[in-house]
C-alpha cells in the first residue's frame, strides 16, 4: 500500500499533549519552548501559504513573537466556534514575566522553570482547534 501524502491533512497548529508539552519544558529547563514555537509557526505558515516569513526569526525572537500566535490560536478559535475565552493578553504578559524571573538570584530564577503553566492554555485551545479543523 502506498503512502498518499496528499490524502494527509496538517492540522493549523503544532499538535503536542499538555502532558508532554509540560514534562519536556521542566526537563530541558524551558529549551522545548523554542521547539514548540518554532513548530507553532511553521503550521500557520503551511496554513498560510501567501504568508512568507521566518519560522526560526519568529522562534528567536519569542519574547515579541509569543503574542502574535496566542492572539493567531484565539482568533481562529473565535472563527470555528463562534468565540473564544482565551486570555491572549495575560497569557502572554505571564510568560514573558515568568521568562523575566530568571534573572533573579538565587533560588528565585527557578521559578521561570514554570513558564509552561502560560502555554497550556493556548495548546489546549490548539489541540482542540486541531481536532475541530482536520476530523472530517
């Protein structure tokens, strides 16, 4: 039986579980988030087709990039559902701050190990969106 590439349906986002997404950030101490993001846009840009950018442009610059895709995961829940109640916003805001706690001293700086709690959130709403959009 062949392969049929063109019978495959790529969902709009980066499909990941909540428990994987929270038990790679805490173990590679938030490195998986550039992952994550990097993956998060290279879907809107398959999605997005007359859309160029850089996925890894876009990955390494996360601190500006990270409230442009919670409000892309918002905005396409608000289409498919009528409305959405994700907190784009302060979801993004608690990342950046939580991000921000590394700088701390001590045992402080630890705290950012914690950052993921901000992205379950927006995966769970993408998760769901990806169900929604590629079961037919």
């Amino acid at each position: 039986m062949a392969n049929d590439q063109s019978s495959m349906v790529t969902p709009p986002f980066f499909p990941v579980s909540l428990r994987k997404l929270a038990l790679l950030s805490f173990c590679t101490m938030g490195l998986y988030h550039l992952y994550w993001f990097y993956m998060h846009w290279r879907h809107v840009r398959v999605w997005n087709a007359g859309r160029d950018f850089s996925p890894a442009r876009r990955t390494l610059l996360f601190s500006f990039f990270c409230f442009p895709m919670f409000r892309r995961v918002r905005a396409q829940d608000a289409r498919v559902n009528g409305s959405s109640s994700l907190k784009a916003g302060l979801l993004a805001l608690g990342y950046i701050a939580a991000n921000l706690l590394d700088l701390l001293p001590d045992a402080w700086g630890l705290l950012s190990l914690f950052s993921f709690v901000f992205l379950l959130p927006v995966q769970a709403c993408a998760n769901r969106l990806n169900e929604q959009m590629c079961s037919a």
